[in-house]
C-alpha cells in the first residue's frame, strides 16, 4: 500500500505521523513525504533551510521512509499563492505515487499555512477521474494543533486511533534529528509532551501509545 504524509513544514510530518509512519513502513507499506514548503529567503537563510533538510531525511531514514518530496511553495507566505496552484501540485504527487492513504494538517491548525494545504490537500483528494487516494486522515501537530482556537470546527476531536506503542520510541528518535526544531520541556515541541500526547491519546482507548486522527474520508 502505498502512503503519502503531507507536511507544510519539515518536522510535521514526524510530529503528526511518525509512529504510524514507522508501522507502516514495518508493515511493507511505501512511505512517503510531501513537505508542501520551503523556508523564504528574506526570512530564514539558506543554509538553516538546507540544515533543516538534512534533518528531514536523517528522520525520515529512520522512521523507514522510501521518499521525500520537495515542493518548495514560499513559507510562512502560503497566502501569496493560489491555492489552485498547492492543489495541482499534491494531485499529481498524489497519482503519480498512487497514493491510498494520505495524512494532511488538520484544517484548524493555528499557522495559516497548515489550514491552505489542508484545503489544498481536500481538492486534490477529491474522488473524480481516478484518484487514488481511498482514506484521507488529519493528524494533529504540536504547537499548531494545540493552540488553534477553542471555538466552532477549529477543535481537533480524534476518531482514529492508531496503535504506536512499539514505535514510540522510533518517533521520539526521528524528532531528536530535528536539533533546529525540537523545543526544550516544557514546551509543546519537546520530546517529553510528544510522549506524554501519545500515552494520552492511548489511554483515551485503553493502549500504551497511539498517534490520533480525524477521518476525512474513507472508501472501502
């Protein structure tokens, strides 16, 4: 089966994905990123960006990942672009993976980039002439997700919980590559509250560990 995990930024896709990346990967599954943007020159130098790609593949190698896809839409500047443009751009990723399942931002995610490619990401997964994407999942992020608002839709309510107690460990390990990303307790990007978010969600459906979703859509 193959996968796609839409990341707006490098180090999302570990924060929102990286056990269920990791099982998948043990499972044979193929596994891979769509990081949607690269860091604007005027805002982030070149070689902190290039440090940060560094990291993503040392990640994305340890979680078993088979790819990563680059598709350099400006960041923080998603509003700049049509979003016609970002739905183009993961649709034919999307095809030319043959992607079944796809993991995207969540809609009500505080940075307003993660809520254009959350919409991008709906127009492209759209099931009409073919596609092949069968089950759409949000996941949450971090420092995104946990401080969106607490009114109308913005609330992430999980419905999906996918076991990770045998890749926690595995997650914790692929954030630590993140050295320019990872936050020092007890902020909400350390290693100690992704840990402690996983063992919540897990509880929540009587698990050591789960990384938790909102299903968009599944076709069976």
């Amino acid at each position: 089966m193959n996968i796609l995990v839409v990341a707006t930024h490098a180090d999302d896709e570990v924060l929102g994905c990286g056990g269920v990346m990791a099982r998948h990967a043990d499972q044979g599954d193929t596994v891979q990123v769509a990081v949607v943007t690269r860091g604007d020159p005027a805002i982030f130098p070149p070689e902190y960006v290039e440090t940060i790609y560094r990291e993503l593949h040392a990640a994305h190698q340890m979680l078993g990942g088979s790819g990563v896809h680059l598709l350099n839409f400006p960041s923080p500047r998603l509003d700049t672009v049509p979003g016609y443009e970002l739905a183009d751009a993961l649709r034919r990723l999307i095809f030319a993976l043959q992607a079944h399942t796809v993991y995207v931002p969540f809609q009500g995610d505080l940075h307003g980039d993660h809520q254009a490619v959350y919409q991008a990401a709906l127009v492209a997964t759209r099931p009409i002439n073919g596609c092949p994407a069968r089950r759409v999942l949000c996941y949450e992020t971090l420092s995104e997700t946990d401080w969106a608002s607490p009114f109308g839709n913005h609330t992430f309510t999980p419905n999906v919980f996918i076991d990770i107690t045998a890749y926690l460990g595995r997650k914790l390990e692929a954030m630590q590559c993140y050295q320019t990303q990872l936050k020092p307790a007890p902020h909400s990007r350390s290693l100690q509250s992704l840990e402690a978010l996983a063992r919540l969600r897990g509880g929540t459906v009587s698990l050591e560990a789960t990384e938790a979703f909102m299903l968009v859509r599944e076709i069976v």
